[in-house]
C-alpha cells in the first residue's frame, strides 16, 4: 500500500491509495462517497451491475483496516446511495461492532437518521468540528479550519503515451481544503479544477503520485 503523509495545521494526516485519508492521532479512517447500494439501486432499474461492485470496495476497507489501527470511520457524505435496498443487508452483516461509524449527511443519504442508528452509523446532520478540522459533504471554506470535503468525485487527466491520456481519482488540496476521491470504484470522475492553486495526489493503479 502506498501512502504520502501531510502536516496539515499541526495535525498529520496520512493519504493512501485506497481513496482514504487517516488521522492517526484519532485513530479515524476518513473518506467520501461509498454509495454503497449503488449496485441494487441500477439493478432495480433494470440495469444488470453484479453485486460485487460494492463488496470489492468493502474489501479495500478490511485492508486499511489491517494496516491502521482504526476505532473512527468518518464518511463525509453518501454512505448509502438513495435508500432501503438489498446491499444494505449485507453492508450490516460486515461492519465490525467494534469500530464506530460516523456520517455526516450527504446529497444521496436519503435514509432517516434513525434506520442509519439501527445499523450503527451515528449521523451528523451538514458538518463535524473536530480539531483544525471542518468536514463536510460539499466543500465549505472557513479561515477557522481547514476543510476536509467530498462529493466532487475529483479526477485527473493524465497523460501516458505522446498522443493518449487517462483519468484517474485524485485528492485535491490547497492551503484551505482537501476534497477527497469517491472511495467507491462505481462512480464517474470530474476532472474539473475545484480548487485554486492545488496539488493534486492521483491514484494511478497501485501508485499515489503527486501532480
């Protein structure tokens, strides 16, 4: 697993390439847009997604698991893609009682804040303060904190040949920001600049490489 640490206000912060941020001091996993569900939601729909879409990226969260010692999840937003569905049962079966799991809401999190406490997501309703830290789902800058956003499925095009180029999920951050990569694989990328005079960590296969 690859992994570039940053000193963000006093505070470290460790990115790996498995589209998520920990801060080791709290011993809390951070990351955006699982749209777990995702998968049952086209297939309701009548679009054939194999549920395997969302197991492959639970996978990836055992290994971070494994790697650091996590007792936090903090999902900044659309944990569950739209609402009740058939990956919902599983996603239950998985968690671990012992790690907590906090949601601040986000555009596609659509459940009430009580189903969420009934499978053991503690929800917090647009934003979390926690140290330097503002989290929030769609990026809201504040000179008190540095935010930590996601939503913005951020990508970056990169270019590997003379003549072809490729997109791939990236962190993005600033002096006042990080917008993180949609952690589920499911999900499209806006290559877009979001921020101002950013540097951009991209995901390329199993590197994390500075741009």
């Amino acid at each position: 697993m690859k992994e570039i640490e940053l000193l963000i206000r006093g505070e470290k912060i460790i990115l790996t390439n498995d589209r998520a941020l920990y801060w080791p001091d709290t011993h809390t996993l951070i990351l955006s847009d699982l749209h777990l569900g995702k998968s049952a939601h086209f297939r309701k729909h009548g679009i054939a997604v194999p549920q395997a879409v969302n197991q492959k990226d639970l996978q990836r969260l055992n290994r971070l698991f494994s790697r650091y010692e996590t007792r936090r999840i903090l999902v900044v937003g659309d944990l569950i893609h739209a609402g009740i569905n058939s990956d919902l049962g599983y996603f239950k079966e998985w968690m671990d009682p012992a790690h907590q799991w906090i949601l601040v809401k986000g555009n596609h999190d659509r459940m009430s804040n009580d189903l969420f406490q009934s499978i053991g997501v503690s929800v917090v309703v647009n934003k979390w303060k926690e140290g330097p830290f503002l989290f929030t789902h769609e990026m809201e800058m504040d000179p008190n904190y540095f935010c930590i956003a996601g939503h913005l499925h951020p990508g970056k095009e990169v270019q590997i040949g003379l003549k072809r180029s490729m997109s791939f999920p990236t962190f993005v951050i600033n002096d006042g920001a990080l917008i993180l990569p949609a952690y589920s694989e499911f999900t499209g990328l806006d290559c877009k600049e979001h921020l101002k005079r950013a540097s951009y960590y991209v995901l390329v296969e199993d590197e994390l490489l500075k741009f």
